[in-house]
C-alpha cells in the first residue's frame, strides 16, 4: 500500500472501532458498505473476536463469501466459532474445495465431520479428495475443480466446453490437455485458443506441460509455479494422471506463508500464522518462550567459557571491554551466511550436495570480511591501548569471522541433510554457537599474543 492508502485504511479502521464502541451498526454498516474488500479484511483482521464477528454479519451475502475466502484460516475459524450454524454451512458450502481443506485444517476435530456431511454430495467427493493427501503436500492446497481438453478437439468445441464450464473451473486461463488415461499430454492458454483458427485442433496449439505430483511438497511446487511464471500448474498423480491444478494466486499465498515461518524462526520464535494485532497474547508469549528457554540454556556455554579463562581477563581487564564487540560481530557474520544460504535453499540455487562448495566460499567470504575488520580493529584499538592488544583484536576478528561464515553457511544444508527446517538451525542456534567458539578463540589468541 502507499502511504496515502495506509492512512486511509487507519482512519477506516479508527472509524470503524468507534462506531462499534457506540453500538451504532448503521455507522459500521455505512462504512464498510462502499470499502473495497481487501479493505474489509484488512478492518477485520486487526479488531478483536466480538467485534469482528459482528462486522461480518453487516456484510451482504455475496460480499460475506468474498472476505471471508480473503481472510487467513486461522481467522476464518474464529468466524466459524462465533457464527450460527445456518451461516457457517451456507458460507462453508459457497467455499472451493481447496479453501474448505484449508478451513478444515483450523478447525477442532469434531466440527469438521459435520460441516462435510451438510455438503452437497459431489461437493463433499471433491473435498475428500483434497483431504486425503498429507497436510504439507501440495495434493492438499490443489484446487480439483478444472476444465480439461483432448488433443483432438477442434478450437471452436474446445471454447464451448470452456464457455460452459467457466463457472465451476477454478481457472479458466492455462487448460491442462489430457489423452485417454487422464495424462498430461500438454497444456494451452485461452490466449491461444482466442487465438486459433476454429479448424485448429487444440493439439497443434498446445505447449509442453510443466507438472507437479500431488505428493510433493507445497512450497516446492508454489516455487516452481512461480519461477515458471504460469497461471496454473497441473497436479498429477504418481501415475502422471491429472487430479487438480494449482493456481498462481494459491502459489503466492503458499510462498508468503513459508516465508513468514522462515522470517519467525530465524528471530527465534514460532510463527503465528495469524495477523499479529488479531493474535491473543497467550498465543505470542507461547510462541517466543520456548526459543528464549533453549537460548537461555545455550548461553550458559558463554558463561562457562568465561569461567574457565577468568584467570585470563584478571591478569589483563581490558580484554573484557572487547568482548561484546568480538561475539556480535561473529554472530552477525554466521546470521548473514545463514540467512543468504537459506535463501539459497528456498529458491533451489544450492542444493545439500553442494555442501563443501558452499563451505569453500564462505571461508573464502569469511576470510576477507575478517581480513577488513581486524585491520580496522587493529589500527583503533592499537593507537587506543597498544600494539599487542591491537593484534589480539585484529587476529581475532580475522578468525571469528572465517569460522562463523563457514558455520553460518554450513548450517542450513545440514539442515536440510536431515530433513529439519533451515531457518531453525539457523541465527539462533548459530549465535548461541559462535558466541562460546569466538570466546575460545579469543582467549587462545590473547593468550598467545600476550604472554598471559
């Protein structure tokens, strides 16, 4: 959003919150009525559970169905809590079989058995079918409502198949093509059948088919979707036969996702997986503690390292004036080279294989951004203190900065080696780690040097 736009959302939502402190719905009501509807769940999103239940209520019935298929699941279970049941199932019936899984998934065990059996019955063999592949596959984000070809088709019956279909077809703009046992053969855009002369047969316009299996994992295929840059990817099953397509718009979603939960657990905590101004207070301290408990023990490495080399920083006390800049410095070096290997990962420019490659580079990284640190320490801190404490800091900043990038860069191909996400292994694990090697290093190398 602009700032303009930003501003104008804020006020919404003041007015908003205002009117419902009032008990004025005819105020709400007149607000939300002409607001576009991301602006609508953008209002919703940030007020509490009441007040939100109570402003969906206000929206018409088509209106309903569109922020409610635009809001987060985890928000749309909240709604799903606070509303009658006339009103759940009419908007659970309304949703695609691909967005009721994903309800599904937010809602208690016992809701979910109910709200199928009030399903039309093919509605309900659509979504079953959704609900049988594993949570994180992509089988279960894939839309099964297409429109599909046959190679032999004449362009003029294949855009009155379409025409009749554009209703219920999740997506209309990229139409997988299929032969006799439902395997892609190929895939055409309505561009192309526009296009086409009504004699053309689909075959001859038809494109190579890019696919992902129903198995596979969701970020994996949202990624290919997008690197492809295609409307709608065609999901097959392990024989290649078609079962649903995955569309751009449900790749994006599914990217932003896995990238909020990376961004969480780098800064060492578990994403919420709702908008923060609409997540309960319990549910942020609950997903925070934990990682500040195992950081909190990790540090205790720390406090250890300083133990053993007490002897050390009593014969010379200056040498603990250096040591926050010394195990920050090497905790943010190891956080960059996680964060850009993890990076890396995601869009499949590394792969665990390639382990001592990235371990070689990053020593080599490590080496010059220490090389141009320690010559910077050296020169301060020697015309500061002397030239014996310069070349301890100097020496030590070359060496954290070697190991903590090869550490930092290592890391997260581990990671994946063992099937365990990244980004967890990543900054916070990695500072805790680098903070009690950089204090070893440093006291070895002051030791060294000085004598002491």
């Amino acid at each position: 959003m602009t700032p303009e736009q930003t501003r104008a959302l804020d006020d919404r939502v003041l007015a908003i919150e205002q009117a419902l402190s009032a008990d004025d719905l005819a105020a709400t009501s007149s607000l939300i009525a002409d607001a576009p509807t991301h602006e609508v769940v953008a209002v919703i999103e940030r007020l509490d559970a009441r007040r939100r239940a109570v402003v969906y209520r206000l929206l018409p019935k088509q209106r309903a169905l569109e922020v409610f298929e635009d809001l987060p699941a985890s928000l749309q279970g909240d709604l799903v809590d606070a509303l009658q049941d006339s009103e759940v199932a009419a908007v659970f019936a309304d949703l695609d079989p691909d967005d009721r899984v994903r309800l599904l998934d937010e809602l208690p065990a016992s809701v979910a058995p109910r709200l199928l059996r009030g399903l039309p019955v093919d509605e309900r063999t659509l979504t079953a079918a959704v609900l049988g592949y594993p949570q994180d596959s992509i089988g279960r984000r894939m839309s099964p409502e297409y429109v599909t070809l046959r190679p032999t088709v004449r362009v003029s019956d294949a855009l009155a198949r379409v025409r009749s279909r554009v209703r219920d077809a999740e997506t209309v703009y990229t139409i997988p093509v299929i032969d006799d046992a439902r395997t892609v053969v190929g895939v055409i855009s309505l561009r192309d059948l526009l296009g086409g002369a009504d004699d053309d047969t689909v075959g001859a316009l038809m494109s190579e088919p890019h696919t992902a299996t129903a198995t596979d994992d969701a970020e994996d295929a949202a990624r290919l979707c997008a690197d492809l840059g295609v409307l709608a990817l065609p999901v097959v099953d392990s024989e290649g036969r078609l079962v649903g397509i995955l569309t751009i718009d449900d790749a994006v979603r599914i990217l932003e996702q896995e990238e909020s939960e990376d961004a969480a657990r780098q800064g060492g905590a578990e994403p919420l997986r709702r908008p923060y101004l609409s997540t309960p207070i319990l549910r942020i301290v609950r997903s925070r503690v934990v990682w500040l408990f195992v950081l909190a023990v990790g540090a205790t490495l720390t406090v250890q390292v300083l133990s053993v080399f007490e002897d050390t920083l009593a014969q010379l006390t200056v040498l603990a004036l250096f040591v926050p800049l010394l195990i920050g410095t090497g905790g943010n070096t190891g956080n960059q080279a996680a964060t850009t290997v993890t990076r890396a990962l995601a869009l499949s420019e590394v792969r665990t294989r390639d382990v001592w490659r990235v371990l070689s580079r990053e020593v080599r990284v490590g080496a010059l951004l220490g090389l141009l640190l320690g010559v910077l320490g050296f020169a301060i801190t020697s015309v500061v203190f002397d030239l014996q404490v310069g070349l301890v800091i100097g020496l030590t900043l070359l060496s954290i900065c070697t190991v903590a990038a090869s550490v930092g860069g290592v890391m997260p191909l581990l990671a994946r080696a063992i099937r365990v996400d990244p980004a967890v292994f990543s900054n916070p694990f990695i500072t805790t780690f680098v903070d009690a090697t950089g204090l070893v290093i440093y006291f070895l190398i002051a030791r060294a040097v000085l004598q002491i």
